[in-house]
C-alpha cells in the first residue's frame, strides 16, 4: 500500500516518520510551525533499541558516524569526586551521545528538501471519508494520513483529543548547556535532590544537564547559570571549568513533564507519534528512542496492511501498551534521581558499590532489558 502524508513537526520524530513513510513509498509534506527547520542546542543519548530502528530507517551509519560513545550511566560519582562506580578503560559501551543538531541533520539529510515546508502553523484538521485536510496559514493541505509528531503541547492533541489533560508537573526541573572542552570524561554525579550529568557529543563539546527537584513549575532566575553554580557549589571537576566554558545566553531552564495515558493515539487517519502522544521524563533517556521506534512500526504497519485504519490500529495496539510503561517507569526514576531522603540517597550511592565495576555495565543492562532489547519490524530495504 502507498499513500500520501501529512507530517506535523519537523523535529527528531517528525522527520523520522518522513524517513519511514519515504522507505515504504509513500510521499511526505513536512509543515514545521518555526521559520527554520532545527534543534534546540543540547545533548541525549540513544540506546540499542533506539540505533535499531535508525538502522531500519536507513541511516545508522551517519548516525553512528556523528556519535560519540557514552559511559555515563557506568561512571558514577559524588559531589566531593569519590567514584561510585567506573567504566573500566577500553570498555565497549551499549549508549551513543548526540548532540541533537546532529541527529536531527542525519534524519533532514534523508527527507528529500521540496518535502518539508516551514514557518506553517497547523490552525485546523478536518477529516472526510478517505482523507484529512490541514489548514496552515492562508493554505490547506489533502493527504491519507496525518502524523502529529508536534511535541507536548501538541496542537493537534488539543483539536482531536479536547479531554486530554494538560501535560503532568511531578516536580522537576533540568538546566542544560553545551560547553567547549576536549579530554572530559563522561559521567553522573549524584547529589540529594540533584544529580549532574556529562556527556562528550563530538567535536569538542561537552552536554550537561543538572536534574533538580522543584516545588512548583515556572521558576525561573535572571542568571540560570549562577543558579546552576550555585547548586553545584563545591562539586567535583570537571564541573566547573564546564560552566565556566559555557556562554550563559545558551543556557536552557526546562521543567519537566509527562502525559497520562490516553486511551488511543488514534483519531480516524490522525495518528499521534513520539512527545505528542507520550512525553516522558528524560531518565532513562528514552524520549527520542520511543519517537524513533513509532516511526519503524507505523511504517511498517502501512507497508504490510492493506488498509489505513487496520494498520493505524496496529500501530495504537503494539506502542500504546510499551510507550505508557516506559513513561511510568522513566517518572518513577525521575523523581527518585531527584529526591533529597537521605535514605533513599543512601542506597542509591550504596547499592552500586557493592557490585565491581566489571559487573555493572551488564547488570545495568539487564536491569533495563524490557526497553534495550525491543526488536524493530522489518522495513523495505
């Protein structure tokens, strides 16, 4: 079966999804609401289950070609620089870290251009037996099928899914930034109520993000970078030689949010992929994963059903149940990572020292096998 689509976004899940569609044959118009097609400045890391469903859209080479392995998650420390846990030297890891931008411009680089239009904000949907119409602007657009990747304030939840609650506050808050600096190692430092993360994303430059627990949403401060230093007074190096080499126009304050579950990610030939149909906390890194895995199975649902509302309901069957477990589980380790209980900061410095460092990286993978080990569905080579 081949068709025509209508993505909505244009960023990491949006344009996967135009690579997937691509791949089966279909055709694609991208509409992105920002005058230029990007990502925001910042850092993530991606999984094994996330670099098989890049493999399955045809572009895990460049991908792996701008990515930089990450050992964060087997470097371990606290404040004072005691190590928890180390990566043994030479050690292969599971993880590549990205800078955004890069993967993003691996997914541009596979969307033929004439595809993606920006600076077109979706105002309206209305769907009519056998196609769905998009209002942008003074324009509209026909196609057999509309992909809402627009993120957590997605537009078309709002308009399709009117009794949809609003994105979930639990109580946490993230600084990010992106330093220049060569020789730093990755890793996690662990403090009560905090935690600081580093991550090498290639040439020359160092992410960091400071994971903290907030009482209330909407905090902000004139200086977030003295914010982010004073919250991390005394820590370890290389924590602030990073701060020092980041400009502090560049520094990102977020609070972080999740969706409750809704009870389908379709509406007729409306489907909803990646943040726009689950948001989850950043802590098991999974966000862009579970974007990009959407993508393969929508794909591939298209490619071997023979018709759009079958292989739409294959899709909501097989991502609903597997994206609302990983936001529950992501939500948990979010707020757990941000918890000032000295008990419970206590175990989660203790626990990993009593494992030797050899172990770690496997039981870690063990650990998080019901997500790491997810087989993507085959798609037309």
């Amino acid at each position: 079966m081949s068709g025509s689509a209508i993505v909505i976004g244009g960023g990491i899940g949006g344009l996967a999804a135009a690579v997937g569609l691509r791949r089966i044959g279909w055709k694609a118009t991208v509409l992105e609401r920002t005058s230029e097609l990007g990502e925001i400045g910042a850092g993530m890391s991606q999984s094994p289950n996330a670099l098989r469903a890049l493999e399955e859209l045809g572009v895990a080479d460049q991908a792996r070609a701008v990515g930089v392995p990450f050992h964060g998650v087997f470097n371990l420390r606290t404040p004072s620089g005691d190590h928890i846990t180390r990566a043994l030297p030479g050690g292969v890891s599971p993880l590549l870290g990205f800078h955004r931008a890069d993967l993003h411009r691996v997914l541009m680089d596979a969307v033929p251009a004439e595809w993606v239009r920006t600076g077109a904000e979706v105002t309206a949907i209305r769907q009519a037996e056998g196609e769905v119409t998009v209002a942008y602007g003074s324009e509209e657009l026909r196609a057999d099928l509309v992909v809402a990747a627009d993120g957590v304030r997605s537009t078309v939840r709002r308009l399709l899914w009117p009794d949809a609650p609003d994105p979930r506050f639990w109580g946490n808050t993230i600084w990010r930034g992106v330093a220049k600096a060569d020789g730093v190692e990755g890793g996690m430092t662990l403090g009560r109520g905090r935690y600081f993360l580093v991550m090498p994303v290639g040439r020359g430059r160092v992410y960091w993000g400071l994971g903290a627990h907030a009482d209330r949403p909407g905090v902000r401060y004139d200086d977030e970078l003295a914010e982010v230093r004073r919250r991390t007074r005394d820590w370890h190096d290389p924590i602030p030689a990073l701060l020092d080499a980041t400009p502090p126009e560049a520094v990102l304050h977020h609070d972080i949010t999740d969706l409750a579950p809704l009870a389908s990610y379709v509406r007729g030939r409306v489907v909803l992929l990646g943040d726009a149909a689950h948001a989850m906390h950043p802590d098991m890194a999974q966000g862009a994963a579970q974007s990009l895995e959407d993508a393969v199975v929508l794909a591939a649902a298209l490619a071997e059903v023979g018709d759009i509302s079958a292989a739409l309901s294959r899709y909501d069957e097989q991502r609903r149940p597997r994206t609302q477990t990983i936001v529950r589980q992501a939500r948990a380790k979010g707020r757990g990572s941000t918890s000032s209980n000295a008990v419970n900061y206590h175990l989660r410095t203790l626990a990993p020292r009593v494992v030797p460092s050899s172990r770690w990286p496997g039981l870690a993978a063990r650990a998080l096998a019901s997500v790491w080990d997810w087989t993507p569905p085959r798609l037309p080579r």
